[in-house]
C-alpha cells in the first residue's frame, strides 16, 4: 500500500519545497510538528491496545486470522479497531508533514480503502468464531470513531514486552518526516545536506532518536531474558510392572 502512494508523494515534493516561503517559518514548523503529534497520538493508541491485549490477539500475525479470545475491554470497548485507527492517524501525520493538502485527502482516503477490506474479513472471522458475542459487542461498539462514554476498565493486565513490536512505527514515522522534508529542500529547493541539516537539527534528533529507540528494542527482544523459558525434559519412565 505505502508503494502505491509514491507517485503522489514525487508530485508533491516541489510544493512542499515552496510550503515555507508560503506559510513562514513558524507556521510552516507550528505545522511539521503537529502533524508528529499526530502521527504520535496515532502510535500511543497502538501501544495503549496491544499492550494489554491477551496473548494471540491484537499482533501482527500475516499468515493467516487467529483469535483465541474476544477483546471487548479497554480501548476495544469504545472503538471496534483501535489498531487501525491508529495506524491510520500514522499515515495522516505524516501526509501533513509535507503541507500540501491534498496529499492528506488522497492519504487518508487511499488507507481507508484499504484498511476498509481488511476489517471487513476480520470482522467476517470473529462472527464466525465468536457468534453472538460478536454480535453483541459489534452492535453497540463504533468500528472507526472512539464512543468514549461506554468505556469499561481493561480485563487484562499490562504486558510491557508487547510494546517493543510498536517501534517500527516510531522509526517510521521519523524516517519518512524527516525524509520527506530534505529530499523536497534537497532537489527542488537546491540544499545542500550540510546546509540542511544544519538548518534542521531537530528532524536530524528525531531521526536519530528513532533509530537508537529500534535498536534498543530488537536488542532486547532478541534477548535470552526475553524468551520463553524452556520446560525441562520429562524423565523416562524406568519403573518395570
């Protein structure tokens, strides 16, 4: 999906380019930054749902739909996918990154589109797994926009391991910001990196921070501590009858 949107985002870049001469220094920056808040808001509502998501749910599973059970607490109780709710606030924070308004339109109607089928089959497979239960908690929860006044305290506990899959979207949302704004100044604004970088210090720490933040995490998701520990060996039976 992020692939079919790269011609849109090369047929940007000459306007975005321009967005500060237009708008000013500090509206151009007021503007950068909110779109990052955003984009954050949109990465703190994953991380608040699969943190205390049971286990074999709410991951990010691509071979094939698994549920052992339902969730319908927490942020489930008010919004039917957070998930993608949040991912998608990702993607519009980083479309009004670039200040050109029409990329966030075809950003945000592009996602929809394609999360709208996604949601569709899943949905298709808790019916089917889960029957009224499903049906009940489907019938009074939102599927996209938050109905904040029904929610219920979250069943589970919080499990802080799970977070260290959300980093990627933290890397990617630096990397494509900060992307973005050099490649627009670099070929259509006639910058060089020295010139840029020193110009933008901030992006060039958000990037950088990002990237020890995803180091930091597959390190230590790839830790011994982190793994599962191993059951020990069962003893043979020797007792003779």
């Amino acid at each position: 999906m992020p692939l079919t949107l790269l011609p849109v985002i090369a047929l940007a870049l000459p306007q975005s380019s321009t967005m500060e001469d237009t708008l000013g220094v500090t509206t151009s920056t007021l503007i950068q930054w909110f779109a990052f808040v955003v984009a954050m808001t949109g990465l703190f509502l994953r991380c608040i749902t699969v943190s205390f998501a049971p286990d074999g749910t709410s991951s990010r599973d691509t071979r094939g739909l698994r549920a052992p059970s339902l969730n319908n607490t927490g942020v489930y109780s008010v919004v039917r996918h957070p998930l993608y709710l949040g991912a998608g606030l990702m993607w519009i924070g980083v479309a009004m990154s670039m200040r050109v308004w029409w990329v966030v339109l075809i950003v945000g109607f592009g996602y929809w589109l394609y999360i709208e089928r996604v949601m569709y089959a899943e949905e298709a497979f808790l019916n089917e797994r889960f029957g009224d239960q499903f049906r009940q908690w489907a019938a009074r929860t939102p599927a996209f926009i938050p109905r904040l006044s029904q929610w219920q305290p979250q069943a589970m506990p919080f499990q802080a391991k799970r977070l260290l899959s959300e980093h990627n979207g933290l890397l990617a949302v630096a990397l494509l910001i900060t992307g973005f704004r050099y490649l627009g100044d670099r070929f259509f604004g006639g910058q060089s990196w020295a010139s840029w970088s020193a110009q933008h210090p901030d992006l060039i720490g958000l990037a950088i921070f990002a990237l020890a933040v995803s180091v930091i995490c597959v390190v230590v998701r790839r830790s011994p501590w982190m793994r599962p520990a191993e059951q020990p060996a069962s003893l043979p039976n020797t007792a003779k009858s």
